[in-house]
C-alpha cells in the first residue's frame, strides 16, 4: 500500500494492509473507491463504489497532488486536490484567479466543485486575484490542521464559497 500517511491511501489492486485511519478513504488502481469500517485488520476496507460492476454509477474524484502554491485551473476542477504542504511553517498558496470561470470554461461554466485535504503539517491559503471571482466566505482562509478537507463551490457570477475546516487567516 503506498502513501500511508494520507487520509487518501492509493493500492495497486486491493488493500493488503489495514487502513491507518478510521474514515480514510482509498482508491485502487481499477477506480474502485474504499472507506475504512475501523482499523484493526484488512477486512476492515469496505468497496463503496465500483464502476467496473456498476458503469452508470457516477464517476468518482481523480485524486491529484500539489506541493507548491498554485492557481485554480480547470484540469483541477472537480478533483480532489492533495497539497503538500510540507512542514510545520511552511504555507502553500492557492489563488482562485481573476475572472477564471469564464476564462476557463467560456459563458456557461458548469457548476464546479474542488476538494482539497491538507496531507502536510504547514498550511493551505486560500486568496482570490483582487478583480476576480469573489470567496463568499471570506477573502484569505486557511486550513492549518493536518488531513482537514475543504471544498471550493462555485456558485456562479464569480461568486464561490469555501467550506471544511477553515480556519481564519493568522
């Protein structure tokens, strides 16, 4: 099993191992999704999703992974985004840019959602490009607990709301 650490554990096939966490979700490499009933053995992984059995289920979030500051673009749209965030002090930043819905998806943007876990010890800094899209909830957050998830939600006319573990800029 690799990745150990992270609330998102990603295996070859199936899990050999049993979760690190209870609630940690993982991923196999033919896109079954698996949640942890508890942590004491293997049989602990339960399959939630599988689309090799189930074609018309919905499609499940690709997990992609960042370790540096980077903007919203829309090859992260509908992701869930691991960010490495490396070291306690450490800070990555991740910029919604200016006027990026319609820049990135043309006059009707789709409704989008983007997950987004803290996996390091630093943390996440959510700001928005002063002329751009407005954060709803506030203009600078950030998510300093180790494995805490947010999720950005556009709601349309450059409107967005961030939701999770938040916690208020320092």
């Amino acid at each position: 099993m690799a990745n150990n650490t992270s609330h998102v554990v990603l295996f070859e096939s199936e899990p050999t191992e049993p979760p690190p966490s209870l609630g940690c979700h993982g991923q196999s490499s033919d896109k079954r999704i698996w949640l942890s009933n508890g942590t004491a053995a293997v049989s602990d992984w339960v399959c939630v999703y599988d689309p090799n059995n189930d074609p018309d289920s919905p499609k499940y979030s690709p997990v992609v992974q960042r370790d540096s500051d980077f903007d919203v673009t829309k090859d992260i749209c509908g992701h869930y985004v691991e960010v490495d965030t490396g070291a306690e002090g450490d800070t990555v930043y991740i910029v919604v840019p200016a006027n990026f819905e319609t820049v990135a998806f043309g006059e009707t943007p789709p409704p989008v959602e983007i997950h987004f876990e803290n996996v390091g010890q630093g943390r996440m800094v959510f700001e928005i490009d002063v002329s751009g899209a407005v954060i709803q909830s506030a203009m600078s957050l950030e998510v300093s607990r180790q494995h805490a998830v947010v999720t950005l939600k556009r709601k349309g006319n450059g409107n967005w709301t961030l939701f999770g573990a938040l916690d208020e800029l320092s």
